[in-house]
C-alpha cells in the first residue's frame, strides 16, 4: 500500500455522528484531507515497512508518527488524517445546542456542557 501511495496524492475521509438523546436530532459530518506522499524509493518502503509503525493504521501509516517522513504535503486538517477532526467536531457541538468550553484562568477544565434542562 506505502508503495501504491508513493509520490501520489490520496484523500483521508473522516466522519462522525452527533446525536443529542434530549431532542433526537442528529448531525453528520464528513471532512476530507488530501495527502502528497514523497516519492520513496524501495529501501525507505521496506524500512518504514519494517519499522512496523503503520502495521496498525488502517491507511498502512501514521502521519503522526514516522510516516510524517513519508508526507510532503496536506492540504485540509491534519487532525483528519490522524483519525478525529477535533475542530469541525468543535464547531458542530453548537448546532445541537451543546458548547465546548475551554480551561478558566484558574487552570480547571470543563467538559462539554448542555444548555439547562428544565426539570
């Protein structure tokens, strides 16, 4: 696969599924990554092969391991290709009414919060 990959351009699809249980509604996200791989010549295949690092990747690397060696370029959101899209996920929490809040200024952090439900 490495070699099939080698100095072409291949996209890494990812998707996810919100579904708020309070009113049923669900939103569907699906984010598209492109990647350049370098062209690599037979020994950088059989070592990166060898190194194992890919073994459990289901696109045979991991950009965020050794095989970033591998990419020259992307041209979408790193986080998709490493297997979660953390910021369209982050802007998709609003549009079923849940917000994502960040560390206050005394360092605690918060999760996810749900808007107040009546009793």
């Amino acid at each position: 696969m490495i070699e099939q990959l080698s100095g072409r351009d291949h996209r890494v699809h990812t998707a996810f599924t919100l579904r708020d249980d309070r009113s049923d509604r669900t939103l569907t996200e699906c984010q598209t990554t492109r990647v350049r791989f370098v062209p690599l010549s037979s020994d950088v295949i059989e070592a990166y092969v060898a190194s194992g690092d890919g073994l459990d990747k289901a696109g045979a690397y991991g950009i965020q391991g050794f095989g970033a060696t591998l990419v020259e370029r992307i041209e979408g959101d790193y986080f998709t290709v490493v297997g979660f899209p953390l910021a369209a996920f982050a802007r998709s929490l609003p549009l079923i009414d849940y917000r994502l809040c960040p560390p206050d200024v005394s360092g605690r952090t918060s999760d996810v919060h749900s808007p107040e439900v009546p009793a």
